[in-house]
C-alpha cells in the first residue's frame, strides 16, 4: 500500500516519533486518501440532517487493535477499510451513504483488525499549538470555538502551577480575564474537561482538522 505522507510538518515534533506529518509508525499500513474508491458497485449518496459532509475530509478516527489511537483518516478512506474488512466499525456519525441497495452508516471511529506496532516511547510534544489542538480550538471555560485564544494556568503559577498537560487549558481572552490570578473554583468557573496528556498523533494526511469530534475523546484520554 502506499504511505500515508504530507507536508504537513510541525515544528514542535519529533521526526522520529512521526508526529511532525511524516511517514511514522504508521504509514507502513495506512494508505494514499488520495486513491480512494469505493468501485463501480457503491455509488455514494450522502444523506444527513443539516449540512453536506466532505467525503474527503480526515474525519473518522482509527484506532489500533488494541483501540489506542494511530491516525484520522477521511471517510472513503474508512468506508473502504470496512468493506475490506480491515477494519471494523466502533462509533458511527449522525449520517449515511445511500446505494442502490441498501444504507452505510457513516463511520466516526473505527479499528484496525490486525495490530500496527509502534516505537515504545510515543508522546506528543507539549507546546502551544499542540495544547490548542487537544483542546480543538476551543475555551475549556466557556466553550467558545476560535478567535483570539490564550493559554491558562488551572493552577495559576503564582500558586504554584506548574507548565504541564495537565495545567494549561486553551482560553479565550475574556475568560482568561475573568478568571485572573484563581483557581476555577475560586472565580466560579468549571472546565468543560479535565486537562490531560494525549496520546493522539494530531497531524493526518489532510492536515489538523479543525475540531476533534467529541465521540473521539474516550478513546484519546
């Protein structure tokens, strides 16, 4: 098959870990999105309450077989995955691909029927861009999506808080205001989640997606 490679580098990742949108563990199985077919048999239909879906977007997760996440692939991608039966389906999106003969549901998760094996030490880089795109884009406090986004200290570090996945959430700028030198607890502010360490590799053969789909988030903790 062929590798799943792009341009995509990010400058805050190792080449080595295959986080900065190179080839990585993972290529080696993950195929070219860009030769994707679903043959002559299978003419899509896409049919789903409000807005068109792109068939070629890195939507649908894939997970190992041992569900830990390897890769975002698009959904041609994961549909001929599963009609292969490379793969099966874990969590299906609120839509369908509609043949002649019958409904797909479409896919937001699926896993690898056979195990991809990847270098023991595996982390993504902790840095500002990585922080934002865990968070995908969006105020941990209000819920905001975009805009003028800052980093916060959960733990301010005039308390003690320290530069880690686990206290630095994405903000916007009035929250970050709002909460100042607090604990969320003391500006009566609640986190949408609790900050954490991922394991995910964020670059895809697409580029980031602009937001993680909530269904992905148990399996990325």
């Amino acid at each position: 098959m062929a590798r799943a490679s792009g341009p995509h580098a990010d400058a805050g990742t190792s080449p080595a870990d295959g986080l900065d949108g190179s080839d990585g563990p993972t290529a080696g199985f993950l195929p070219d999105e860009s030769v994707d077919e679903f043959g002559p048999e299978f003419v899509p239909q896409l049919v789903r309450p409000g807005k068109p879906l792109n068939l070629n977007a890195p939507s649908v997760l894939v997970l190992n077989a041992s569900y830990e996440p390897l890769h975002v692939c698009s959904i041609k991608r994961a549909v001929t995955l599963l009609m292969d039966e490379a793969a099966e389906r874990v969590e299906d999106a609120p839509a369908f691909l509609r043949s002649p003969s019958t409904n797909f549901p479409v896919p937001s998760v699926i896993r690898l029927r056979r195990y991809v094996r990847r270098p023991p030490r595996y982390h993504v880089a902790f840095n500002r861009r990585n922080v934002f795109r865990r968070d995908g884009h969006t105020c941990q406090y209000c819920g905001r999506s975009g805009g003028d986004l800052t980093l916060d200290h959960v733990l301010p570090r005039s308390r003690g808080g320290r530069n880690t996945w686990e206290n630095i959430v994405t903000a916007c700028r009035e929250c970050n205001s709002r909460k100042r030198d607090r604990t969320p607890e003391e500006a009566r502010m609640h986190l949408t989640r609790r900050p954490y360490a991922p394991r995910f590799v964020f670059t895809t053969a697409y580029g980031q997606p602009p937001k993680l789909d909530p269904s992905w988030e148990k399996y990325l903790g």
